[in-house]
C-alpha cells in the first residue's frame, strides 16, 4: 500500500434516493444549488445533487458523505518508469510479455492474494457493516482458489 484516501463516495446510495434528490432540486431557483446533468451520469454527479438537495432539505452533509478510507496500491511493472515517462524512453518491463493475457492476469491476482489478501481481510473486519456477506466474500474467495 503506498497511501490511503478518504472518498465521500455515493456510489451506494439508492436510485430511489438520487431520485428523490432530482425532484427536491427540480422544486427550487437557486442557480448555486443546480447540477448539471447534460453531460455523464457517473458517480461525482450523483453525489454533488445528493449534496444540493441535501443543503435545500437544512440535512447536514454528513448525510451523504460517507468518508470511507480507501487503501491506494502500486505496482512497479519497470525498471525505468522515470525514463519512460520524462524521456520517452523504451520501457524495461518487469513482467514477461510472452505469456498470455490470461497467464497474466492469473499471476497478478495469486501475487495480490499472496501479499495483500490478509491484511484486506483485517481491514474488512474492523469495518463489519455486513458481517454474513463479509464472510461471504471471503469464504468464496477462498473456496474458488483465486
């Protein structure tokens, strides 16, 4: 893990809610509430008219900021990214490009699983909003051999 970031995601947020929220900032005038909703339909939009309706509704945002810590992971895959990057270099890759994307990506996950999976399942546990499917998730990871 290289950081952790905090995230005021509302990915987990009902549509029936960003529904609600839709008609709460239909209902007003004020142009410093509006959202657009011209272009994209992700996440960030979603959230930033949770929070406008929010602030029409007097709810403190607190509401529909979640603050989940996220953990932030890197791979070195060169031995010269520095050089790739500024001097547009030839990469020396790390990995062996003659095995098959399949090959890869199995040798990626067992690597990931080897080094990081039980410090994610500790994490998961300080955090048990959903204990069955927690157990669940890791259970089936362990089962399925991945």
């Amino acid at each position: 893990m290289i950081a952790s970031t905090k995230g005021n995601s509302s990915t987990l947020m009902s549509t029936d809610t960003s529904n609600y929220a839709k008609a709460v900032l239909d209902s007003v005038s004020d142009e410093k509430l509006v959202v657009s909703r011209v272009y994209g339909s992700g996440g960030a939009k979603r959230h930033r008219s949770l929070c406008s309706a929010a602030l029409v509704c007097q709810l403190p945002l607190s509401v529909v900021n979640a603050a989940i810590y996220r953990p932030v992971y890197g791979a070195k895959l060169l031995t010269n990214a520095e050089d790739v990057i500024w001097g547009q270099s030839e990469p020396n890759w790390l990995v062996n490009s003659s095995i098959t994307p399949t090959d890869f990506d199995q040798l990626a996950v067992t690597n990931w699983r080897q080094r990081w999976l039980s410090r994610a399942e500790e994490r998961v546990q300080d955090y048990l909003l959903c204990p069955s499917l927690t157990q669940f998730l890791i259970n089936d990871t362990k089962t399925r051999g991945f």
